[in-house]
C-alpha cells in the first residue's frame, strides 16, 4: 500500500480512504486495515523525508503529530494547506515564506494531571484515544515550564482523586509562571497555604484555584513589542516568542506610517501597542478585562501616539463601513471561524491597507475573498508556523486597496 497525500490532522491518506498516522507521502506501507484507519503500521519503503522523532512520547501522546518529517517537508505541507484553502475559492497563493518557532520555545500550555496507582502524573492524552500519557519533560516547552514538574504533581496530589482528572493551565510570564487550575478539590487554608510555599520555589508568582486566587507574589507580566502587559487570568497570548516577534514585524510592515487604524479583536494589544509607536491605534475587544490590561500598558509605557478602546462584540455588532471610513488601516485577528460579518463591512469600507491575522486556512480564505471581491489585493501572505510538529496553521496577510 501506498501513501499518496497528508489529511489535514497530518495522517497519511492511502486509497479508500484509509487514514494510516505517522506516515508520509510517497511511503510504501503494510498493516491492518480496521474501517478506515491503519493499525499495526510497518514502513516498507520510507520517504526522504523521514527522520527518527526527537521526543521518545511520540509514538503514544497526541500532543505531536510530526515529529517523523522533517522541518523542510512540514513547511510545504502547510505552505500547501494555505494554497489548497485559497484554490477552493479561486484565489491564486502569493509567494509565502513560513516561519517555524524552534523546539523548546512553548510559553503556554494545558496540562491534564491524575492520580497514578503509585505517584501522581502529568501529561497529555494519547492520539485518538481517551488515555492520559504521562511525560517528564516536553520538547515544545520552555525551560521553566518545564523544571516545574514537580510542582504540578503537588497540585495534583492536593486537588485530583484517582477516578478525576484536573487541568493545569501554566504561561510563562516575563517574570515567572502564571498557573491555572481547573477541576480541583476544594482546598483548606492548611493545604492553600502549602502549595503557596511550593509555588515559590517553583516561580510560580500565581496559583489561581477553581477560578479563585490561591497565591500571588506579583502580577504577571507579558511584554509586547517593548511594552509591559498585565493581562488577567486566561488571556489569549501567541503561543511562543519567536512567533510573536514575527506577526508583530510583519503586521507592522503591512500597516507602514499613517494617521490612524483600527485593531479589531485586540486582546491585550499584541498589535494595537507596537503600532501606537507611529500612529494612533483605535483598539476594538469583546473582553472588558484584557482591553483594561491593553490601556493600562499604554498608560504606563513612554512616547506612544495615543491609543483609544472599545468594548464591543464584533461577531453581532461589527464595526460598520462608515465607521471604518476614519482609518487609513485595519488589523484583524479574529478566532477560528473568521469574522464574515466584519470582514464584509472592511470589504465595503475605503480603507487602504488590511492586515488579517488568522489561525485557520479555511475561514482565511473566504474573507480574504470577501475582501477582494470588495476591491482589495492581496499582496503578501506570510505562514508563521508557531505551534511545532503540528497540524495546526497559521499565517498573517496583507491587503491593499488601489
């Protein structure tokens, strides 16, 4: 049997079609077929571009699925995926860099922790399976995230029993790990107060229990661009660094000089604050607390233009063409399923430059042609590939209106 392509989840499709993973393209395989998945799989012909996993949980946790290609291979397949989105619309794919946030560079992550017969465990589930596989240290993550392990077996020592599970949520702040717990037993003050001398050790600067506050030595901070962000519990961050750095540049770039834009779906300004450095920047976000953390980060930062906020659901009240009139450019980064809504009234608006940032292919391309039907050009597509080894995609375009 023969691999011809990649699904999208990024497992081999052969002929039927039969799903086999941790296949390439091209590879001749053997194994059992069980309705449309191949078990037992054995690589007879490998492809060139197959490379021993770095990660000895591959083979068991879902959180990867590419580790067995190579970097080179995993770029054109997603460069791929964008082309094959924007075809289904007749959409031509500009020439598209992609970028790749290297190993060990994660700053957010969940984790799911249970009670094991012996020790307490952490992990991620299994692929296709509702089985928890228990890791030591993970390959995505960075550094600190990782050397507190053995705090995260602490919590669930104190909050899972052996028949639940509870859920961590860490981010790695610029000044020590922000910690989420979900699905915990109710602790006492003894047991609060136990984890809260753990959690120094750890640096740990915030436990927050079941949605309420066990522990803070200091509010976490995010920098964007150069500007200090106090964002609240569960904020939405750009899963690394490095790739953050990158949307940034390259937002910036599509945007160039300019009097005023609009930033719809802010969060807590990713690229509403880095742009204020040379123009005014109207910041439009549905979560009241995240806009609070985005204007408090401009209040405290030196020689930004002035930047303006909005509290607004842009998925029933978008911003109308009129509205839109006053901008001479647009950033967008909606969540996966697009903004059709928003992006038709940006479409109607005679707005110069668009710069769309978007965690979903598929919904890209219809807006993107909703916004040329509407008069605009697509000129530069960049993949930033910040979520390593797997299938998910994402990228940052611009437009312009001449």
């Amino acid at each position: 049997m023969r691999v011809g392509k990649l699904g999208h989840l990024g497992e081999g499709v052969l002929e039927g079609p039969v799903y086999a993973p941790m296949t390439l393209p091209g590879e001749e395989v053997s194994g059992t077929v069980a309705g449309n998945r191949l078990t037992d799989i054995r690589i007879i012909t490998p492809s060139p571009h197959r490379i021993k996993p770095p990660c000895r949980y591959f083979r068991s946790c879902g959180g990867c699925a590419m580790q067995h290609a190579d970097d080179d291979f995993v770029a054109g397949w997603k460069r791929e995926i964008v082309r094959q989105a924007l075809g289904a619309h007749g959409l031509p794919m500009p020439q598209a860099d992609v970028l790749t946030s290297p190993p060990r560079s994660r700053r957010r992550v969940s984790f799911a922790g249970w009670r094991g017969k012996s020790a307490p465990q952490i992990g991620f589930h299994a692929r296709g399976q509702d089985v928890l596989v228990a890791v030591d240290q993970c390959l995505l993550l960075e550094d600190r995230i990782n050397a507190a392990m053995p705090f995260y077996r602490a919590l669930v020592m104190a909050g899972a029993s052996r028949r639940s599970t509870i859920r961590i949520a860490v981010t790695d702040a610029e000044n020590g790990l922000d910690v989420q717990v979900a699905d915990g037993k109710a602790l006492d003050a003894a047991g609060l107060s136990n984890l809260a001398a753990m959690a120094a050790e750890a640096q740990v600067i915030r436990l927050i229990w079941n949605d309420e506050v066990a522990f803070q030595s200091e509010a976490p901070v995010v920098t964007v661009g150069d500007i200090a962000v106090r964002p609240p519990a569960g904020s939405f961050l750009q899963a690394t660094r490095t790739a953050q750095r990158a949307l940034t540049e390259i937002v910036s770039d599509i945007v160039g000089p300019g009097r005023l834009a609009a930033d719809l779906f802010a969060g807590i300004g990713t690229f509403a604050l880095p742009l204020a450095r040379e123009r005014a920047v109207h910041a439009v976000e549905g979560d009241a607390e995240m806009l609070a953390a985005l204007l408090d980060g401009w209040r405290q930062a030196q020689g930004l233009r002035p930047v303006t906020g909005e509290v607004r659901d842009l998925f029933r009240n978008p911003l109308l063409a009129s509205e839109l009139a006053q901008y001479d450019a647009v950033v967008i980064d909606p969540p996966r399923a697009g903004a059709a809504a928003q992006v038709a009234e940006i479409a109607r608006a005679d707005v110069e430059r668009v710069a769309y940032v978007s965690c979903n292919p598929v919904s890209f391309a219809r807006d993107a042609a909703t916004l040329i039907s509407g008069g605009c050009h697509l000129d530069r597509l960049n993949v930033v590939d910040q979520f390593r080894w797997s299938p998910h995609v994402e990228l940052v375009a611009g437009f312009s209106r001449g």
